[in-house]
C-alpha cells in the first residue's frame, strides 16, 4: 500500500484558513492519508503542542512524518558542528515521538571544501555513531531515520550515496526524492524504466527496507549544478520528473511506502493528481 499526502501547507489551505489542528480533517476529505510535518526551519514547537497536533491525525488515521531542520551537515569534518546536528535530530525525534511520527526526514550534509569522496565518508561515520547514540537512549525503537536524496551538486545525497547510508542499520529507509534525483543528473528521468531502475536498486540492496520507501516528489527547475527551485504540475517551464513514469514504476516494482508532494504552493493539489493516476493502474 502507498500513502499519499503533503508536505506542510499549501496555498489551498491558508486560503481556507486551515490551521494545523484541521488540517487531518481537510486531507481526509481529499482522501489522502499521509502529511510531513516541516522542522526545516527550526524547532518551534512544544512537545505538548505536538502532541496535541498528533491526536487530531490519529482521529482520521494519516500517517506523520516529521523533516528535520535544513542546517543539518554529517558531512561536516568538525566534531562541534556535527555534535549540533545530533543535536538537532535528537530534538526532531521528541517532537515527531510526541506527534506519533515515525519517520524523521534529513538532509545528509554538504561538501563545503571537502572532495565529495571525503565528505561521504564523513557523513557515513557521523550516521554510524549517531546510530550508536540514539540506540543507547532507546530512541530508534519504532522509528525510521530517512536520509533523502539531494538535488544540487554540492550536497551529498546521490541515490546510490543514500543506499550506502540505508546499509548501515536496519532502523534507515531512503527517502528517494525524485525531483532532487532528476534535477542532480540534469533530467535522466524520463521513463519509468529510468525509475525502475532506482526502486530496483534500493530493493536488490535493502530486502524488505527497499520495498518501503518514503518519497518526495515534484517538478523541480534545475541548471549545470543541479537544483534551483521547486514547481507544481501547473508551471509551464520545461522541467520534469513526470509523476505519470513514477507512478507506472511504482505499480511494476510493487514499492510501498509514502509520496509526499513538495510541489511549490501545490502539495494538495499534486498529491492527489498522483494518487488518482497510481489509482487508475490496476
């Protein structure tokens, strides 16, 4: 089964006026069933806050996840910098614990002036010992880390960096962001055979880990060093991933999990245009 939903509001919704507490109600109406709590900006919310929030979705049955905030770097070679990064994902697992999220979404970390060689390895190691910490506090235990992958070249996260990542415990699962894969390598998706091709690699990799993929998708406008913004279904400029591909893969390769839209304004909108063309492939 996949879960469709949206990441954080989206223009429908501050034009309806729809606060966070109705936001359940208002994605249930749609028929979705899935919602990414944004972080990506800092921690400003109270575990009670959160708790309160998570109560309302669990009364219409969405599924949570919670993103990370974005100044997350494991890629950093300063052993300060990355003790603030742990301890921005131990703060996100209180607030998505106290939600009822399972699953925290985080960027692995950038280059800065490292070889990209060096930086992976410095992320592979700082996620082996974060591994080991939130172990010994008991903080993985129904949870999933999802390291996503990235869309600018500076950034570490190729699709085949995060599965590297994946290997590393049985509490990680990718979060496959297709627009950031897309617009990374310049717009190599453009068949599902080309999406199929990563959904197989994460399955061959990781088993049944592989076959439970969280993912986000969108249109994203790209140029010679990846990434340059987000677009929705609407925008006219020329820029993939075509969801209909992804949804053919998604059916053949028998994938389940969660699509989040980050479509930019459009979440809602995109989420369901997805799920209505995942739902017409039988």
């Amino acid at each position: 089964m996949i879960d469709f939903g949206p990441s954080g509001h989206c223009e429908k919704m501050e034009e309806e006026n729809i606060d966070i507490l109705k936001v359940p109600a208002f994605l249930n109406e749609h028929g979705l069933t899935a919602f990414e709590y944004p972080l990506t900006y800092g921690i400003n919310i109270s575990t009670a806050k959160a708790k309160i929030i998570g109560e309302e979705f669990k009364k219409y049955n969405i599924k949570l996840s919670v993103h990370a905030p974005y100044y997350i770097n494991l890629a950093t070679p300063d052993d300060e910098a990355a003790e603030k990064s742990f301890g921005y994902i131990v703060s996100s697992i209180a607030i998505m614990k106290a939600m009822g999220a399972d699953r925290l979404v985080f960027h692995p970390g950038s280059l800065t002036k490292q070889t990209r060689e060096v930086a992976f390895n410095n992320t592979i190691r700082r996620i082996k010992e974060l591994v080991v910490r939130l172990k010994e506090e008991n903080l993985l235990d129904g949870i999933y880390l999802c390291p996503e992958t990235m869309g600018k070249h500076g950034q570490i996260g190729t699709y085949s960096e995060v599965l590297e990542m994946c290997k590393i415990d049985e509490h990680i699962i990718p979060t496959l962001d297709f627009g950031h894969i897309n617009a990374f390598t310049l717009g190599s998706l453009k068949t599902s055979a080309d999406f199929e091709e990563i959904l197989n690699a994460y399955i061959s990799g990781l088993g049944d880990r592989g076959h439970n993929i969280h993912c986000h998708f969108s249109r994203i406008k790209f140029g010679d060093k990846g990434e340059l913004c987000h677009l929705n279904f609407d925008t006219l400029e020329d820029f993939g991933p075509d969801y209909l591909e992804l949804v053919k893969a998604l059916r053949k390769c028998k994938t389940e999990g969660r699509i989040i839209s980050e479509s930019r304004g459009h979440q809602t909108i995109d989420s369901m245009a997805i799920k209505m063309a995942y739902d017409a492939i039988k």
